[in-house]
C-alpha cells in the first residue's frame, strides 16, 4: 500500500473556526471506509489533553470520525499497530517531540505510515512528518533529547509560512530564518506553507491545495513561489 | 569584583545603522580602562566570521576599542582566561550554543564573567548569558548537544520582544510562546525586552535601559510592564 498524507499547515486561519478551514480535505483523504483514527494531543502545553482530545473528537465528530487518544492507552505502541489512521495535532513542537521520543514511538510509526496508514497532521504535527524539527517555529520549552522526527519525506515543512515581519520590527523575517536553516542543511528543500494550506502525499506525488502557492527554499538557489495544483514531486527527491 | 553584564535585546533598530542605538552604554559599561575586548562571532550562519569581525570592530573603534575575536585563536580557553572583556554578537543562537559546547567553553567563561570580567551581548549574545537557550526566537538549524547556556543570571530573557503578529496571521504571539515557557518552566522568570531595550547587570542590581518598558512573565502571575529606570531586582531571586 502507498503512503498517504495530509500536511496541513495551521489548525485555524484568522477569524475561522477550530479546524474549519480543512474540512473537506480531512473527510476526502480519510474516505469512507475508515471509522476511527488515533489522535496524539502530545504538542498541548497550556492545556489538557482531555480538553484537545475533546475539542479535535467535536469537529472529527461531524465529518462521521471517531476519535481515540494514544495518552489513554496503556500500551501506546499497540494502540499504533492497531489504528485505522493516525491524526497529530498542533501546538508545541518541542514537547510533541519530547513525549514521542520519550515513548520511543518514531520507528513503530514510521513503519506504520510508510505501510499505508494514513497521517493527517497540522502545524506540529506536520513538521513531525519530515526528517527533524529543525524548521519549527515554536518556542524550545523543552528538551527533546534529539531533533529527529518520523521521516516520512525527505523534504523540511515550515509551518505557518509568514512574509513579512510586524512594521518596525528588526528581528529576522521568516525567510531569514530558513535561509539558516538551509546554509547549514544544504541538502534538504524546505516548503514553506502558508496559513490555509496544506500539502496531499501519495507516495512519491506531492500536491499543494489552498488558496495560496507555496514558497520552497534549497541551498543555492533562488526561493520558488509554487501554486496550488503545480507539480510539487520534486521535493521528493 | 562585582559581576557586570551588559544584555542588548538587538544590535540594530528598524531603520537605523549597525550597533548604533546602544553606542553610548557600550563606552559606558567598558569606561575608559579597558582597551580590547574578545568577540564571539559564533552565531553568524549565512556570514562569515572574519566578515562579523570586521563589522563589530569598525563599530568598537568608533568607540575607542579594540577587537579580536576568539575563531583566531588556537586556545580557546587561554583566550578567554586572558581577556578583559567579553563581547558575544547576536545571529542564530543554536550556532552559538552548539559552537561554545563543542570548545567546551560554558565553564571557562562562567567562572571569568562572575569573578568580574565584563560581558556584553547582543541578541543570541543576550540568551546565552541566561540558564538556557529556551527563550531564544531562532530557528533550530542545528543540534547544540544541550539547551544549555552561561547562565550569570538566574532569569531568561526573550530578546527582540514582540507585542502582535502580522495581521491575519494565526500563529502563537510571543506571549503565548512564551506562556508555554513558564508552564513546562515555572521557576524561572522570562524578560521580554524589546527591540531598543537593553538591562544593565551589577551584580545582583538590574536595570532596564530605553526608550520602552519591559514585559515580565512568571507561571501563575499576569505578565507585568517594566518601565525604564523601576526595580527589576526581583528577576534575580
């Protein structure tokens, strides 16, 4: 079976509702088949997992979804081995690393995912589908005893992809930021995703859906402005 | 001899020329005795060393001050026992930190800065003279082997604070970055120091210098403004 995955840059665009924005794309990619995912609330820090696990199981609710949290299971690698589809939410980057790390979740994952069970994640839970964390944009609040995350491309997402920087601020623009990123790492792409969109994988096949094209950043080149519906295959590569 | 630390939220205001807005502290804070400081050029990622070298000293001999920097020694640890000054520059601070722990210098120059030396940093230079790098707004371009940093102070600071995001973006505001800070952190005290601020550090007195208050973050209190010239003694507790 082919690997299927929803990246989705942010839970919620300015003045929507809580997951509102993905909707459709998350009721398309899970199909019909599919009754019940697994959710991991581990990127919560000024919350409960209770209360996220309640907030994401209202909105999965009303697209026809069941949801369960790996934090209620005894045995989170079989709750993994058994689930249906996987769905990682957002928040805190570092600490959704941390608990992963800490739960030596990543390679049981990893095989999971790469075996066909489909992976939705938005904003913390996108970066954690790439080869590390290296392009977050949160707050290092904890350690999480190693940068890696689960690898399942081999290209770096940043999250809630920004232009430009408040006026009169002198800190480093986004852009900035990745062109670190990438001056160290020159042999990675880096997608940055903008608010609203959200990147489809099926296997080698990468599609950018939204409103809004992508900016992709490599190490000596210029950045590429990528629309929604253009060929994305190459940061497969 | 009294610890004294010099901790500059950014080296350029929007609009204005390279190190000019803390000038005057700068001359203030080393006087007239010391002659050449040792400059940490580390968080430069997209530059080189010798071209922050030549940047910073430009701006120091304006001031009377010479400068070497510690990448053109082939003894660390000696240079930094030797030095009458320290003067770490801003750029990425995981470059900085992953830098100074591969020289194994944390130690080196814990035991100068608190017998005495004088310290001034800028941006990532600011960071790392608090217990960790927690507080930093870089991108994690690399794995430092350890969040942690100098730690003179007690306290963290998030240097180039920032009040709003862009309009409709959705993303954490540094406050709430910063919220999650204190939760996974509650001990510690977090200094946001705005663009244009700096705190000077007399051993265990703290002032605020600038044009704009502070805003001060502690778990389970409501964040507190600072103006320039109030007591901040309490962030060292």
């Amino acid at each position: 079976m082919a690997m299927k995955l929803l990246l989705i840059s942010n839970s919620t665009n300015a003045g929507d509702s809580y997951l509102n924005h993905p909707r459709e794309q998350i009721a398309d990619f899970l199909g019909r088949e599919i009754r019940k995912v697994l959710f991991f609330p581990y990127a919560a820090v000024t919350f409960s997992y209770d209360d996220y696990l309640k907030k994401v199981q209202e909105r999965f609710a009303e697209l026809g979804y069941q949801v369960d949290s790996i934090h209620n299971f005894n045995l989170p690698k079989k709750a993994v081995k058994q689930s249906d589809a996987i769905v990682v939410g957002g928040g805190n980057t570092w600490m959704l690393a941390k608990k992963i790390h800490e739960l030596d979740l990543v390679d049981v994952l990893r095989e999971k995912v790469l075996t066909g069970t489909p992976y939705i994640g938005w904003s913390a839970g996108a970066n954690m589908a790439c080869p590390t964390i290296m392009t977050t944009n949160d707050m290092p609040v904890a350690d999480p005893r190693g940068f890696h995350a689960f690898h399942f491309v081999p290209f770096q997402i940043n999250p809630h992809y920004l232009d430009a920087n408040p006026e009169g601020h002198a800190g480093e623009t986004r852009q900035q930021r990745i062109e670190e990123y990438i001056t160290v790492n020159p042999d990675r792409y880096v997608v940055g995703l903008r608010e609203g969109t959200m990147l489809l994988v099926n296997n080698n096949r990468v599609e950018l859906i939204g409103k809004r094209p992508a900016r992709i950043f490599r190490f000596g080149k210029d950045p590429i402005e990528t629309e929604p519906g253009s060929d994305l295959n190459f940061v497969m590569e």
